[in-house]
C-alpha cells in the first residue's frame, strides 16, 4: 500500500486488476490505463501518471515506476484507485425505460431518446441511461458485471449507444473507438443546401475562449478532428433545410455540430451552434424544433470478445421524421 495513503480512506480506495492483452502489448502503461479505466467519470492522463510516480499502480507485482514503460502482453496490472476528493454519491438504479436492440453476455446496445442525459453529473444525478442501466444489470448472469458506457451521446442527440459489460469488453470497444475501426453514422438536418454533394472537414477543434460552453475548430491547440459528410435531401426551393450523413473519424467533443456549423450549415435547432431566430423559412425551422437535429443512425464494428461483425440501425424517432416530412427534403 503507498505511504501516502491517508489511513482513513484506506477502505475507500478501490483495487482494479487486468492482465495486459494484445491491444496492450507494447504500449505505454499511462495510455493503457487511461483506456482500461475509462468508466471513471474525469480521468485524465496526468491524473493517471500521478497514480503511476505515487506507486498505485503496479506490474507483475512491482511497482510500475515510469509512465513511460511498456506493457506486454500477459503481464498483470495492479489499480489502487484513490478515492477522488470530491467522489459523487453512489449511483442509484433506477426503473427508466430503455429502447434496448441488441444484447449478449458482453455488450449491448441501446437506442437513445433525446433529451436523456446518457451520465449522471453532479447537477444531474437521475433520471439518466446509466441509472437506468444499472436497474437492468439486476437481472444479468454474473455478479461481476456491470454497465460500462464506451462513448457517449450528448442530451439531445438520439440514437445508438455503445454499452460494454466487463472490463474487457469496455477495453476492446475503447481500443476500436481509437483505432478508428468503428464506424458511427448520424443523419443530420441543417441550415441551408450545401454547395457540394460530399465532403471532408478537418480542423482542430478547442475550447472556445470566449464561451466555455462551446467548441469551435481553430488553429492554434485543440485537438485533430474529422468529419466526412454526404448530401441526401434537400427542400424543393433550394432554400429550407438539408438532410446529411456524417460520418466522424474521431470523437471529440460536439465534433459533427461544431464541423457543421463551421461549414457554413449548422445542425437545425442547435441552441449552441445553430442560427439566430429569423423569417427566413430556415430559422423558422430551428425555432420550431426544439433540440439539435441529429440522430446517431448506424454502427458497424468487430465484437469486441469475438470479433464477430456486427451493425445495428435505428430508425430516426417522430419529431426527426416529422422535421423531415414538413420540409419535404427530397
């Protein structure tokens, strides 16, 4: 146990254990950590190299050392985690109603209704699909399972969403995400024609400075990003709304409506990046509805234990239909 440890959270401080697989083999232990313990709400990559100086984790039985050394295949690796200094009360299960398409003992995937947070936060603690995903896991085989979310959807996104079971699972989807062989299509509806029928967006995307609450694409820090992009549908007029797919390449924070709206044809209704209220038919659209037009429409990845082929679809829900019937895009 280190000595820094406060003997009053001794008890506090939870053990996580793996053995190290061929996605692990030769690479760095802080970059393996950060993607095996991904279910720990915040934690970042210098948090995890704290951990690692501060003798919490170990190899083999031994203390890792650097953050720097690589791990290889079939080595065990030791977690003490810490409690956080300000830790969330316990998740609470809660008996929400969850469109679930597809599951096995491993994963499962859910179809998601707008306007449900998918992770609890301090402010927003119920009522999410986490909270609803651990009253299901009351009923699953083995006690060791758990909900483990692999990416996330914002509130008011609707559609496919990604739930691993196990520590391994988690780690096999986490490893696919960043290796970018699962491919994630959205249907969008924007502002506007674009003068293109396709199309790549590429930009680093940042913190806005002077909005923390929103993204934007710049050129200086941030974060690669890329989005490619097909024209669908478009209103008879030329003048109302698009349908477009998108297909993101990375994940970042807000990544298609920041790209969108740089292109010049932000998401219909996006209170963060649409356009202002006005009398052109398009910004009447986006004061009719009433969240960002954006639904996650199609998965396609490898069983993250089998490596079996899988695709899931899910159709748009009524108010994404109905914004597309009204505008009759054709």
């Amino acid at each position: 146990m280190p000595s820094s440890l406060n003997p009053s959270s001794v008890n506090q401080v939870k053990r996580r254990r793996f053995v190290a697989d061929r996605g692990d083999d030769r690479r760095r232990l802080d970059l393996v950590l950060v993607r095996r313990l991904a279910d720990i709400e915040g934690l970042s990559r210098s948090q995890v190299a704290r951990w690692i100086r501060g003798g919490r984790v170990s190899v083999d039985g031994d203390e890792a050392g650097r953050t720097s050394r690589r791990l290889f295949k079939g080595q065990s690796v030791t977690v003490m985690v810490p409690p956080l200094p300000s830790d969330p009360p316990p998740l609470v299960p809660e008996a929400i109603r969850l469109d679930v398409i597809w599951e096995d003992e491993h994963m499962l995937v859910v179809d998601k209704a707008a306007g449900i947070v998918v992770h609890p936060t301090w402010g927003h603690r119920h009522g999410t699909v986490l909270n609803g995903l651990l009253w299901r896991a009351r009923s699953w085989s083995r006690p060791e399972l758990r909900p483990r979310l692999a990416h996330r959807l914002d509130k008011d996104t609707s559609g496919l969403l990604m739930v691993a079971k196990s520590d391994a699972a988690l780690a096999g989807l986490a490893r696919a995400l960043q290796r970018r062989e699962i491919e994630k299509e959205y249907l969008a509806v924007v502002h506007g024609r674009p003068c293109r029928e396709s199309g790549r967006i590429e930009g680093a995307i940042g913190r806005d400075s002077e909005d923390p609450k929103r993204w934007t694409v710049t050129a200086r820090g941030g974060r690669h990003s890329e989005t490619r992009w097909w024209l669908l549908a478009s209103s008879p007029s030329g003048r109302g709304p698009s349908l477009v797919r998108c297909c993101p390449r990375t994940g970042r924070t807000h990544q298609i409506r920041v790209h969108l709206a740089a292109l010049g044809h932000p998401l219909v209704g996006d209170p963060l990046y649409g356009r202002e209220r006005g009398d052109d038919p398009v910004d009447r659209a986006a004061v009719c509805f009433p969240r960002q037009a954006l639904h996650a429409w199609r998965l396609r990845l490898r069983h993250p234990i089998d490596d079996s082929p899988l695709e899931f679809t899910a159709p748009p829900p009524e108010d994404f239909r109905r914004l597309i019937e009204e505008h009759a895009l054709r």
